[in-house]
C-alpha cells in the first residue's frame, strides 16, 4: 500500500460519508468497505474516494449499488474472518505497526486481540474502530511475537494469527570526520554501525572500492596521491548507509600566517607565563627561541617543550605600574529620590585595557534594563556609577569590579537609602463613644530613619476624601501606638488610617480600619439660615437650611417650629418628623396680611430636643396690589424699541414693590404675551427685542410678594421701519501721516425700511480696548490715529429704526503708518512722483513699492484691506528694490 493513500466512502451523496462502526469497516489497507451484517438501511449507492495526504488531491470512483437479495433472509451464522493481516509481518524499529482483522457474521461479530505467548499488551498499544485495528507505536523488540485476532458471536468464533519480527536499518554508532595529515603520517579511520541483522561494511575512495578489514581503513606513510575524498559503506537488507570525509594530505613549508606571536604580552610580576610556537607546517615543523641573537636553553626558569611552547617562570616586572584603585566607592546614606555617585577610580599601565562593572547585592547591574536609575560614567581609568532617583530598594552593598588582561581588583561600599516611613498596620478601634474613638496600630518599616510622630485621618459618607482629626493626645509621638480621636459626630460610620513620618517626610497611609459609628446624642446643632414670608392670604410660611445628616446625631431627627406675634409672650409650636423638609406653612383666617411674627426653629431625635436657632422676624403673606396705574402711554423709540411710561399709585393700602409691563401684538390674541418687570419707584420702562412696524398693545400692573394687581387700560403702538439692511459699500481710504479719510457709497433704503438719516463711524484702539464714534450726514470721513497703536473702523446707517449693517471691518495697523513714513522721504527726493507703501489684502501680508502719478487723484489713495490690489502701477527706478 501507499502511505501517502487514505480511504472514505461516500453513501449516496456527497458529502455523506460512512459512519464505521462495529457493523461497518473501510480498511486502509485494502481500500474496501466491509459491513459485517447488511441491514434495510444500508440499501444505496456506494463511491470510494481516494485522498492524497501530499498532493491534497481527491478520486471518486463510480457508485456501486447495494441492493437486498429477495429470495428470503439469511439465518444467523458464525463470524467469518474476511480482512487480516499476513501471516508474517516485518516491522521496522520506532515505526508505528497497524494491524486490521474484520469479520462478517449474524449477529455482528465481537473483534478482540491476544498475543499466543500470553504476554499482556503494553500501554502504547491502542485499538481502534471497534477492535478492528490493533495499533502499536514506537515498535520495538520486545513487540515481536504472534498475534491473534478473535472474532466471536452466538454462533461460534473464528482466528487469524500472524507473527511480527523485528528489522532494523543500519544506523551509524561512529563515523569519521574530515581530516588534514601531513605527508609521511598515519592515518586509521574507524565507523561502527548498528542493524539488524547485523551490517556489513566496505570502503570507497573517490567511488572506487578498496580493500579493508571491517569497519577500519588504516593507511601509513601518507604520501600526496592518498589525498581524496572517502566513504564507508554499512548495509544488511533493509538498508544501506554512507559516511563521508576528505582527506587532506599536506606538504608546506613553515608559516606563522594562521597562528602569530603576540608582539606584547602582559603579566604579572612574579607570575608564570607561556608562549606559543606553532606555524603551521607540513610535516611538523622544528621549533627552537631565541632572545636577541641567542638561542634561548632550558635552565631553572625557563622551560622548551616539543609542541614548540616556551614557559618562563617567576616573570621579574621591569618597567610600568601595578593596576590599583585610586578612589573607590564609600558607604554612605541617602534620601530616596536624590541622585548620588559612587566613585571608581584606577591607575594602570597604559597597555593594558581596563573594563568595570558594577554588581548590586551579589547580582550584576544591567544598565541597559536599568537603564532609568543605573548609568556608568567617567573614562577609561573611570568606572563612576551614578544612581538616580534613589528609590528604598536601591538600598544595599555595591562592588566595583576592575578587570585588566592581567588581574581584577574589586571595591565595595554600603548605601544606606532612608525614606519615608512604610505604612502602619492593625488599625484598630477599641473604644467608641458618641464624640470620641480610641484606636490603636502596629508601626511599619522606618525606612533608615526613626519615626518621629504619627497623624491621624478619617473619613466618612459625608467627606470629601480623608481628613485629618484631633487626638488626645495632641501631637502623638513616634513611640506612641495608641491614640483617642476627638470632635467625632454622634450618630456617623468613621473609618480611620494612620500615617507615620519621620526626618524624610510623611510616609504612606495606613490600610483602613473597620468602619464604627459612633455612639447616638441629643441634636447639638440648630437649623440655620431662618426665614420665610410670601405665600398666600392668611398664611405665615416659615423656611430654613435643614441640618446635614452628619450632624443629625441618630435616628428619628425632625425639626420643632415655634412661632408668635411680635410683642406677645407664648410661642405656638408644630412638630415636623421629616429631616428633608426645609418649610412650614401656617393657615388661619385671623392672621392679618403683612403681619411681623418672631419666629425659631430647633431639632429633635429620639435622644431628645437639641438647642434653637436665633430668633427671625417674618411677615405673614400679603394682599396683591389693588390699584392699576395710571396716564399710561407708550412711543416708539426705533424699530426694537418702545419707551412705556405711567404714574406711580398714590395711595392702596397693600404694599408695592415694583411695576410690570406685560406686551402683545395681535388684540384679539392677548395670551401672546411679554413681560417686563421693574423693582421700584419707577414710572418708565424700555420694551427692547421687537418686530420693525408692528402695531403692540401694552397695560402696566403692580405687583409684590402676594402676586400682580390690575392691569392698566391697554394702550398702543406701531414700532418704526428697521433700519437697512444693506451696509456701506465701497469703502476706501487713504492715510496721510495720522490722519485718515473715510468714504463710501450712499445707502439707499427700501420702502419697507427706515430713511437713512446719516451715518455713525466707530473704531477701536487695541491697546485698549476703547470705542470711539463720530456721527456725519456725509458719505465721508477724517479722522486723526495714534500711529503707535492699531486700529479696527466699522461703519454703519443711522435711521429712525436704529443703527442699519455694519460694513466690513477696516484693519490700520502700525506697520501702515511705518510705511506712510518712507513714502513722505521718497516724496521728498522725488518731486514729479510719489511712491506709495500699501500693505496687500492677501494673506501672506506682503509689502509692494507702488509708483503713483501725481496726475492721477485717484490713483494716489490706499485702497481698503479687502479691495484686490489695483493701484496704478508704474516703472519702478532702478534704485527702488521691490521686496
């Protein structure tokens, strides 16, 4: 079979494959499908579909049917063996071996497994598709035997049995390497190879088979023409391997090309030191030392080996220094988050390299990784370390490590980091009262410096945040753990936090403590902020601030409203249980409008009655005016505006706080309505926000607390045409030194709008802010600027209907005055021309020289920022650049 194969079939349509079972079995082997007993449902068209796993291509054969035979049912018979193995089966070593056995039967045979040696299966083993196929992985050895298949029903039982041996490929156990040999050596290459059965060996050189003893290849006296490339063969019959090698013989003279000499070695004195001799050369070259001319002997310090290495003992140091620190790192204690540098300092000889490094608590710094605090610096007889933003786990031994070609030198110092203290812990309340709590806390860390005191925090529903509390005592020290907070509210859930410092600074907060309340109390504080007034006839409303939760000091809070005429002696009192509530209204028909009554309001819980607040004067409501005004008239100051005027009531007996002026346009529609109100003696008032030329209808009321009095007899007005809605146009202008003259246009106003009646021009310093305006019945301007200072002009129509559109906004700004300037010296220079400096209406703002002839009036004025630049240009002398 072909591995690369696998099988499926399809039942009648594609992709409705067949469901194996103990009744149905596709084998991989064979390729069939076998069904162990044929039942109704099994009726179809059957299609075999071969997969390749590699090319990932698919076959579908053409369908088989399957049709039911009408010549009566089949009876039950015993199981029929119609798909197993071989009778021998070779499996390779680490392959995974299958098996496949299935029988036909009725009823459906039962597939089970044994070895004849009765040797139980091994865990590996796994059987599959109903017992159909016996897989074993990994085959080995000790997998060999005979295996039996047992299909089995009611009827009676079949077998097949099969025997598994063990082969194995040769693999290598040794094999040779390429190898360079000198001319006139010995070669001896061995392979050793594994198999079974056992292989056999044999030997090429350059394809060509050679004569040799098993597994060895011997060859002596090497000479030129052995050179090549060779191969040893092992192979048995289940396969064949090959190893390769070169060899190389070589014939060189001596060379040091590959190995040279050192041309300085560095050592200590007294220390031992070696020199190596090997050139390479073909066949080993003789080797002999010299110092100067003379050939160097064997002695008491000098020592000649045969592979060519000179060793000299007890090295006598001549000239140079030895390495030493000359300033190392020194213990010291410091505050987190100040930097610091731990100095590392050496002398050398400037032959040798130097290298530092640093380790920290036995472990080296990473400065790359720790590259946020740790940094080396200094040259290169300077190793300095330098330690920013100090944090507490910076705190530790250091070691400066000096390592030169010859010897390594090491210092240590001992940083002490002192901090803030670390956090208290175990807060707890032992003790709580309606006003005080008396905790107590473990001390944390003091992070290198004594605590010195500790604070007290708490924090409640009503807090913003933590806030700190009054203690007993007053300043707790840093031996202290125990500590009374006092001024607690009654009746509130606290929890508390504990922070320590020390000479460093305040530490970091403590965890939490178990949330307490405290104790119930009477109320000990009073509403505040009492008054009232207003409301309607024969009432006295009576108002105040209610008391925060947190000062209700326990349940059942309410509030006890008191309340008398000014100048009687008995109070009248009203309960009210709601803690929210913030008003009181008392009714009666005796109580007469406008009336002063002394009035306090205290708290209660179910502790009791707290204190009262001060005593307030209110006034029981009041009665609506009961006269209209009078001689009301109204006139029409422009198209949004109406002046309304009337006579203030002489005499009511009800008070009057001010007047109201209520407006509409349509008098059949009087709900549409506006309001002005006025506070006051007043007896005019300006309605502003209205139609041009409509007609309003306009009545005036009095009014105070209680409400408005009767309106006045209606009157009404038409309001002027608004004013036009087309802005000056063409708005140019000219500066001469400061002055600067304006003209526009006439406007012209349409029927529906207002005559112009003149024009108002109105500009702005920059510097500070102020307006300044000229009203003109002309179409034309002067006015006279600061040239130091920029200016914005608007101009606008005046009419009966108010100020009509503005124009748009002029721009003078100092650098046109600068240019006015240079414009006055040309002029002078020149008599027949003036040249000109106009700032453009572009964007980029630009400076342009512009000749002007004189001739030309209107070519000798600026045009506005917003015209396009179309002065008359002329030829500019050839001593005018442009910029």
């Amino acid at each position: 079979m072909f591995p690369e194969l696998t099988f499926t079939w399809v039942f009648n349509e594609y992709p409705h494959f067949v469901q194996q079972d103990s009744r149905r079995f596709v084998s991989q082997e064979t390729g069939n499908l076998y069904i162990a007993k044929v039942e109704p449902s099994d009726v179809g068209n059957y299609t075999c579909v071969v997969n390749n796993t590699i090319t990932k291509e698919r076959v579908f054969s053409s369908p088989t049917p399957l049709v039911l035979r009408n010549d009566g049912a089949m009876g039950e018979y015993e199981p029929k063996i119609e798909l197993h193995f071989p009778d021998t089966i070779p499996a390779a070593k680490g392959s995974t071996l299958k098996l496949e056995c299935f029988a036909l039967g009725n009823p459906v045979p039962k597939i089970s497994w044994r070895r004849t040696s009765d040797v139980s299966f091994p865990n590996k083993v796994k059987l599959k598709n109903s017992n159909a196929i016996l897989e074993i992985p990994s085959f080995q050895q000790e997998d060999t035997g005979t295996y039996e298949c047992i299909a089995e029903n009611s009827r009676g039982k079949n077998a097949a049995r099969g025997r598994v041996s063990f082969h194995a490929t040769p693999h290598w156990l040794q094999t040779m390497t390429d190898t360079s040999l000198s001319i006139e050596e010995n070669l001896f290459w061995e392979c050793k190879a594994n198999g079974k059965p056992k292989p056999s060996y044999s030997w090429l050189k350059n394809g060509e088979t050679l004569i040799s003893e098993n597994g060895a290849l011997s060859i002596s006296s090497l000479n030129l023409s052995d050179g090549g490339m060779y191969q040893c063969v092992a192979e048995n019959k289940h396969g064949i391997i090959y190893s390769s090698a070169e060899l190389m013989v070589l014939a060189s003279a001596p060379s040091f090309t590959q190995n040279p000499l050192s041309r300085v070695l560095k050592a200590r004195s007294g220390s031992d030191v070696s020199l190596d001799c090997r050139p390479h050369a073909s066949p080993r070259a003789i080797s002999l030392w010299k110092r100067g001319s003379e050939i160097l002997q064997r002695s008491e310090r000098i020592s000649l080996f045969p592979n060519g290495t000179l060793k000299i003992a007890n090295v006598t140091k001549r000239d140079g220094e030895p390495t030493r620190i000359s300033q190392g790192p020194s213990s010291t204690e410091i505050t987190v988050g100040e930097s610091i540098v731990l100095p590392c300092q050496v002398t050398a000889d400037p032959a040798l390299d130097v290298a530092f490094s640093w380790a920290f608590n036995g472990q080296p710094i990473d400065f790359h990784q720790d590259a946020d605090h740790f940094e080396r610096v200094g040259g290169s007889f300077s190793g300095d370390l330098m330690i920013r933003n100090i944090q507490l786990n910076h705190g530790g031994k250091y070691v400066c490590l000096v390592d030169t070609d010859v010897e390594s030198l090491s210092a240590d110092a001992i940083l002490v980091v002192k901090g803030p203290p670390s956090p208290p812990d175990l807060v707890v309340v032992e003790e709580v009262t309606d006003s005080t709590a008396q905790l107590s806390w473990s001390p944390g860390q003091d992070n290198g410096s004594p605590i010195t005191g500790y604070v007290i925090q708490a924090r409640t529903p009503f807090t913003v945040g933590w806030q700190a509390v009054d203690t007993v005592p007053e300043v707790i020290n840093g031996n202290t753990l125990t500590a009374t907070v006092v001024g607690l509210n009654a009746w509130v859930e606290y929890e508390f936090r504990v922070l320590a410092s020390n000479s460093v600074g305040m530490g970091e907060p403590s965890p939490p403590s178990t949330k307490i309340r405290t104790e119930d109390a009477m109320p000990d504080t009073a509403p505040t902020d009492v008054g009232g007034g207003g409301g309607t006839k024969s009432e006295l409303v009576i108002t105040w601030e209610p008391v925060p939760e947190e000062l209700q000091n326990g349940e059942g809070f309410g509030y006890i409203i008191a309340f008398r005429p000014v100048g009687m002696v008995t109070w009248t009192r009203a309960v009210i249980s709601a803690p929210s509530v913030t008003r009181y209204v008392f009714r009666n028909d005796t109580i007469p409008p406008f009336s002063p009554f002394n009035v306090k309001v205290g708290a209660f819980n179910n502790r009791g009655e707290g204190p009262f607040s001060s005593i307030a004067t209110v006034f029981s409501a009041e009665e609506v005016p009961s006269v209209a005004p009078e001689k009301v008239s109204a006139k029409s100051l422009s198209a949004a505006d109406i002046e309304v005027t009337w006579e203030p009531i002489a005499s009511t007996p009800e008070r009057v706080l001010g007047y109201e002026v209520v407006y509409w346009e349509d008098d059949t529609k009087p709900d549409t309505v506006g309001k002005v109100r006025i506070t006051g003696n007043y007896t005019a008032v300006n309605v502003s926000g209205l139609q041009g030329n409509t007609q309003y209808y306009l009545a005036v009321c009095a009014f105070n607390t209680a409400g408005t009095g009767p309106q006045s007899v209606p009157v009404n007005v038409t309001t002027k045409k608004p004013p036009p809605g087309q802005p000056p146009q063409n708005v140019e202008w000219n500066l001469i030194g400061s002055q600067l003259v304006l003209q526009w246009d006439p406007v012209i106003a349409l029927e529906t709008e207002s005559e112009v009646t003149g024009y108002i021009v109105q500009y702005r310093r920059h510097r500070n802010n102020d307006m300044y305006s000229i009203i003109t019945n002309k179409t034309s301007v002067e006015l006279t600027l600061n040239p130091n200072d920029n200016y914005v002009i608007q101009i606008k129509t005046l009419s009966e209907g108010g100020l009509g559109e503005g124009s748009e906004p002029i721009h003078i700004h100092q650098l046109i005055f600068q240019c006015v300037v240079e414009s006055d010296l040309l002029r002078n220079a020149r008599s027949s021309a003036i040249y000109l400096c106009h700032r453009t209406a572009r964007a980029a703002c630009k400076l342009a020289w512009v000749h002007v002839d004189p001739e030309q009036e209107g070519c000798a004025r600026f045009l506005s920022l917003r015209s396009s630049f179309a002065l008359c240009r002329r030829s500019v002398p050839p001593d005018v650049r442009l910029p």
